[in-house]
C-alpha cells in the first residue's frame, strides 16, 4: 500500500530527526521537538480514552499556547478531528458549532468556563460533551465537578505514538467561515490538503529546517496555525506571541532570532507607526521575508513598510481557510502591481468568469474562481453549500476579481457582506439576529464602515419599535452578553425605515456609501 501523505507522519517524521531541537515558544515555555510530539501522543491517548474514535471530531477554544500547538499534534496523530473556535466566543457563538459539528470534547481555559458551560446547557438533551479545562482551578462553588481537569487525564497517558490508522483522505481539521447567510459553515480541511499546502507555501517563501517562524495571531485563525504547523513539518522552531503588541511583537523576533512571520494588515500599520529608531533596533538581523494576508494591505501601510525596511522581503497573499495560499505576490513585484494579489502558486489555477459561466475578458471583473490540490472537500454535512461553491472541480469563496494579461489577480469587492476587521471575520446576519431580539428593535441591518486601525468597523443601522426607546449604549450592551466583544456594534444609528429594493430586500450598499465616499479601497 503506499505512503500516506498525512500531516501526522510528516509531524513524527521531525521530531524523529531533531529531538532535541527547539520547537516551539509561547510565554515562556518552550519545547523540543521530542517533548511536543511527546505531549500530542499523550493528548491523543487521552481523547482515545475518553471514547472518541476516528472521524470524530473535538474543540479547542484556547488561547495561544504551547498546549494548543501539542493538541494540533493529537489530531493529527490520532485520526480524530480539530474544530478551531475563536477564544472570544460568548454562548451564542459557540452553542452553533457545538451543535453542527457534533463536537464531543472541548478544551477550554478556566477563564472560559462560564460561556463554555452556557453553551453547552444549550445543546440538545442527551448531548454528550466532555469538557476539558486545562488549567488548574479552584473548585469553589462545585460548578467545575462538571469539567475533566486535563492534568490529571495526562497523569494516566502514555507517550508513545497512537495505535491508529490515518490516510491521506481523512479530515485533519474542521475551520468555520462565513457563509451568505450569515452561518458559520464548516470547511473540511484534510491530511492532503494541507500536507500539500505546507510543501507549497515552503517552496513559495524559502523557509525549512533551519528557520524560525513569528507567529502573531490566533491560533483559531487557520493560516495562524497553519504556518506553525508548516514549519514544525521541515524542523525548525515557532514562536508564538500570546496576544498582539507591535512593540513585543519586534522584541520577541529579535529575541528569538525570527526569520519570517506573518501579520495582518493592522498589526503592519501598528509596527510602521512605531519611532523608527525603536522598531529599527528591535528587528532581527535574520529577518527576511513578511507576508501580509486577510485583508487588503493598505497602499500607504505597504509603502512605508517597504521604505523602512528595504532588506526584509514583502509577500501579499488572497487565500481562505477553504483554499490556503491561493496566490501570491512576491517582493520584486511589489513595486511593479498596485491592489494586486499576485499570481496562483504552483498547481493551483485561477480563472474569472461571468455570471453566465463564461470567461470575462482581461482586464474586467467577474467571480474568481480556483482549484488546486489544497482544496477543501467540501462543507460539513452542508451539500447544498458545497454545491454553491462548486462548479465541477472549480471553487468560488464568492470574491470579485479582475485578471490581467501577464496572469496577475486583483480582488475588487466581496460579494458576501462579510465584515473584515483586523483580518477577522465578521459576519452581519449573526449581530443582526442578536439585535433583533431586543424588545425595542424593529429591524436592523449591519454593515461594515472604515476604521483607521483595523479597516472596518461594524456599524448597526436600527428602527426602533414604534413606542419603544433604546439607546445606542443599551444595544451595545445587550449585544456584548451575547457575543464575542469583536462582534459588537462600535457605532448605532437610528433610522424611520431601511432603504429596499423593489423585491423588499434591504439595500446595504446605499447603507454603506456614504460612508465610504472618497475612498478608493474598499476591501
């Protein structure tokens, strides 16, 4: 039978040929590749005990940590099936892919018992869920007899690699991401996707075993993760900072001798805000190559990014959890394309077409579409949104975009009404659905206006209730119970009526535009 290509294998593979090299850091602990492959064999063991079998899938609603990277290994070792969940989630976000997944075993961090013990009184009667706090915590009230305390499950588990057997077709990880109605959907991400993935993105920017990889976001954000992952695969060493600060971000680089990282947008214009002198004294020598994604960069972030730092290459990549790396464009091209993505990576291909499914002519805006071996497989049990995101062998993510005649890719717009702000996703219809139980709201739509930090901001436009008064305050806060601080409103407007087309629908774009007059970028 032959070889299967399978994340597990290649993770093992390392840590077989550098032991006693470092792996990974994370606020102050490090470990070898030996320890952390060690620590993903005893996680795996542990789920195995605790019934969960082959396709089965768990959350880990952590943190940054060196236990999130070890839990990264588990699955991947152990056939079972990662779903990534945002830290900041409140019940409401969770509940949803608790539910849809059929998750059975959740790690969590103490601080996150309440919304975790919330979400899970939510689900379905008869649900089992196995609820694994990872901290050691005081017990005082009793609620907490309710959770497993991973250390003392690790206390039981052997070290040596799972008895199980993994193929190359079998899912590695669930990744939740937007859909056109507002509804997470659950990418399926397997062992080829990303096996492949993590060879093309090392032959796109040149790093391998002797390489040390900056990690600066959240390990729920796949390409966060995954480029981790990437670099553990060829040996080498990640470091993980837990949470974004320009200035300790360029102090652990230099600490640790970083040679490439990855930022979004808003973390760049936070670093070229910083005093030259300062961020010039803490970058690393050995730093090479940053690689912006997520979002557009800014022409003015990118402009002053590439003045002060002429020595440091600058990658732009248009990927998505479905997809990866789908394009890029390199530092010599920098200069030479503006607003543009770039070209498709090796085996990857990328075509623009009408709405009729022909080809648009170069140079004019039609729906992008791609395919290549990294792929999804599809939504989680979600056929009918397979099917609209599929036509043949060929994907769409919903994106407009435009192609010119030497093959370089420009996104234009977003046809979905996703919010991107700070490289997250936020999508409307969940903060609307929020919104519209409050008892003063009549209807309400959200939408996204620009923010000189993170891009965009999310902005609701409400009705109130004919007799009934609420304050932009009260519906903040109604919002902040319910959902992840990054989903609440930053602003609310009040409105008789909401703008609609002939149909009833609501017209966000004539909400949008006056926002957005006298910006030339709108992504």
């Amino acid at each position: 039978m032959p070889v299967q290509l399978t994340v597990g294998r290649s993770l093992r593979l390392s840590a077989e040929r550098n032991p006693g090299q470092l792996a990974v850091t994370c606020d102050g602990q490090s470990l070898t590749h030996s320890e952390l492959s060690a620590m993903g064999n005893r996680i795996a063991h542990v789920l195995l005990a605790l019934g969960l079998r082959k396709g089965d899938r768990f959350g880990v609603m952590l943190p940054n940590s060196v236990l999130y990277v070890a839990i990264c290994y588990a699955a991947a070792k152990s056939g079972l099936v990662m779903v990534l969940l945002n830290s900041r989630f409140g019940p409401r976000d969770l509940l949803y892919p608790l539910h849809d997944a059929g998750i059975r075993a959740i790690f969590f961090a103490d601080e996150m018992f309440e919304r975790v013990d919330a979400a899970r009184a939510g689900l379905p009667a008869g649900t089992q869920l196995h609820c694994i706090n990872v901290d050691a915590y005081p017990d005082v009230d009793g609620s907490r007899s309710r959770c497993l305390a991973l250390a003392e499950l690790l206390d039981a588990a052997p070290a040596h690699e799972p008895d199980c057997r993994v193929d190359e077709m079998d899912m590695f990880y669930l990744g939740y991401t937007s859909g056109t109605t507002g509804k997470p959907k659950g990418a399926l991400i397997t062992h080829r996707n990303r096996s492949l993935a993590y060879h093309y993105w090392a032959q796109e920017y040149g790093f391998g075993r002797g390489d040390v990889y900056f990690q600066s976001g959240p390990s729920h954000h796949s390409v966060q993760f995954g480029f981790t992952l990437a670099q553990l695969t060829l040996g080498g060493s990640s470091v993980i900072l837990q949470k974004f600060d320009a200035a300790a971000a360029l102090q652990m680089m230099k600490e640790h001798r970083v040679t490439w990282t990855l930022m979004v947008p808003y973390m760049y214009n936070a670093v070229v805000a910083l005093p030259e002198q300062q961020a010039q004294a803490l970058l690393p020598a050995q730093l090479r190559t940053f690689i912006s994604a997520a979002s557009a960069l800014p022409t003015a972030v990118k402009n002053a990014l590439l003045a002060r730092y002429p020595g440091v290459g600058l990658h732009e990549f248009y990927g998505a959890t479905e997809a990866g790396v789908v394009t890029s464009l390199r530092p010599e091209e920098q200069r030479l394309k503006t607003r543009c993505v770039g070209r498709p990576l090796p085996d990857m291909e990328v075509r623009v077409q009408s709405e009729d499914g022909s080809p648009t002519p170069i140079g004019e805006v039609g729906s992008l579409f791609m395919r290549g071996p990294t792929l999804f497989d599809g939504y989680f049990q979600a056929p009918e949104k397979t099917a609209e995101a599929f036509c043949g062998d060929w994907c769409t993510l919903g994106d407009l975009g435009r192609m010119d005649d030497e093959g370089y890719v420009y996104i234009v717009d977003r046809a979905k009404d996703v919010i991107k702000s700070g490289g997250v996703n936020i999508f409307p219809a969940e903060i609307e659905e929020v919104l519209a139980l409050h008892p003063a709201v009549l209807e309400v739509a959200v939408i996204g206006v620009p923010d000189a930090r993170w891009g965009e901001a999310v902005h609701a436009v409400v009705v109130p209730r004919l007799g009934k008064d609420a304050t932009a305050a009260e519906l903040m806060a109604f919002c902040r119970a319910e959902l992840a601080d990054y989903k609440v409103p930053k602003s609310i407007e009040f409105r008789d009526e909401l703008p609609r087309s002939p149909a009833g629908k609501v017209l966000k774009r004539e909400l949008r535009e006056p926002w957005w007059q006298g910006f030339a970028e709108r992504v």
